[in-house]
C-alpha cells in the first residue's frame, strides 16, 4: 500500500511540474481579414510597375498573357508587442482558396497557376498603385499549386520579414500574394481571411539545464526532462531535442543528473 502510494505521489508531483512547465505557452497574436486590403494588375507589356487600379477587392489572382493581377493586404500590427522575455517564432499569411474556376488577363478558365508566392513590403495602410512594386525584390515564401483544391489554406512562411519590421518598429506589414506561374486562382475575402498570425516563445538562452527556457535551473527542468525519457533527438520533435541536456540523442536519466548538478544557476 506504501509502495502504490508513494509512486501515485511521485507520479503526481511530475504531473504538477509538467502543468507548471506547459503554462509557459507561446503568445500568439492574430489579425484577421485588415481592413485594408486591395489588388492592383500590370497591364502587358509587364514592366513590374502597376498600371490599373487599386481595387478594393481581394479576390483573383492572375498571370496571364495580358497582365499580373496581384492581391495586397495591409495588416496593423500597432497593437502588437512581444512579451518581456520572449522573441517572434513564426509569422505565417494565410489566405483560402475560393475558386479554382478562374479566368481573365489571357489565363484560360480553370488554368491554374503551379506556384503561388508572398511578398513583403512596408505598407502605409493606404490603398497605392506603387505597393505593387514595392515588394518585387523581397520575395518571402513559394508555395506549389500544381493541384488546388477549393477551400485549401495556403500558408507562407513570413517570420523574418514580419522580425525585422517588428524589431524596426513599424507599424504596418504590406503583403502581397501573386501567382509566380502562368494561371488564375480566386483567394476569399472575409471572415478569417487573408489571415497574419504571429507567434512568440521565451527567448533561447544559453544556461546549462534550463530545458524549459525560462532562464532559472530549477525542478521545473528535472520534470520537463523526466516527462520526455525515452525520446531521441532528430525525430522532429523540439521539446525532446531542448530535454536532452547532455547531447548524447536521447533522453534519459543522465539528462536529469545534468540539470540537478546545475540548480540555481542563471537566476
């Protein structure tokens, strides 16, 4: 009986570490369909410069043989800070696929474009026929689009861009989505969509079996680490390669002396 006791209690005393440990979450911070939003074309003979338009529409992405129709939002990130302590992880656009039935500036109806593309600019929160240039050379993430399907989300990788505006603090994230091959696709406008997420995490330091990031060596870490035995480094799993302390590829009890033979440091 004070056997099963004492391991239920043991058991318990991980859990409540594991829960202490989990509850330093990421932030994430999210602006959903901006209030502006619009598109421009480049009217062939293409000259990268924007020729018709802003629209208030953002809806039809084009690259035909008569033009490049280019969608653009404008997201506010004044209200946006980053925690004390932690640092941007991940900004991701998001925007969903409508139609893929789609046709004008030359693009048949229903060709669709093999890649679709994001690109940055610093926006102004005005509607301006030389946002369509202005993020030509700041290509951030191509995605393939070689099988659209309606109501697929396509996500760009936009972290550093979205960083370094953040770190220059500016206020407005001008983002452009394009089609980088011959074709059309409709993209949604409204509800969730286009969509900038950003996400923050404590800021890696380099204190010796501070698994959980939280810049103090205590039992925390001793838990964190115990909550992962077994695991081995390389499986894609970034929790289990901060667990494994000592660098030897799993997670073990050696790891757990690691961080013992180091509480109280970096406080």
């Amino acid at each position: 009986m004070n056997e099963s006791r004492e391991r239920w209690m043991g058991c318990l005393i991980i859990a409540l570490l594991i829960v202490s440990s989990s509850a330093m979450a990421d932030s994430t911070f999210v602006i959903a369909n901006p209030e502006v939003d619009f598109e421009i074309i480049d009217m062939a003979p293409f000259d990268g410069f924007g020729d018709t338009g802003p629209f208030s529409t953002y809806n039809t992405v084009l690259l035909g043989s008569l033009g490049d129709d280019r969608e653009m939002a404008e997201f506010d990130i004044s209200a946006f800070s980053i925690p004390e302590g932690e640092v941007v992880t991940s900004a991701t656009l998001e925007v969903r696929i409508n139609s893929i039935f789609v046709f004008g500036l030359g693009v048949p109806n229903g060709d669709n474009p093999d890649v679709m593309a994001a690109y940055g600019y610093v926006g102004d929160g005005l509607e301006s026929i030389p946002d369509f240039e202005a993020g030509d050379d700041n290509l951030l993430d191509m995605l393939d689009t070689t099988n659209p399907q309606v109501g697929q989300v396509l996500s760009f990788d936009v972290t550093s861009f979205v960083a370094d505006l953040v770190d220059a603090g500016e206020v407005w994230v001008g983002l452009t989505v394009a089609a980088e091959e011959f074709g059309g696709i409709a993209i949604i406008e409204g509800g969730p969509y286009p969509r900038l997420t950003i996400q923050t995490a404590p800021a890696p330091t380099d204190c010796e079996g501070d698994a959980n990031s939280d810049n103090v060596v205590d039992p925390l870490d001793s838990g964190y680490v115990q909550a992962r035995f077994g695991c081995e480094v390389g499986e894609g799993d970034p929790e289990c390669d901060s667990a494994d302390q000592n660098g030897d590829g799993v997670v073990d009890p050696l790891d757990v002396g690691f961080v013992l033979s180091r509480f109280g440091e970096c406080e």
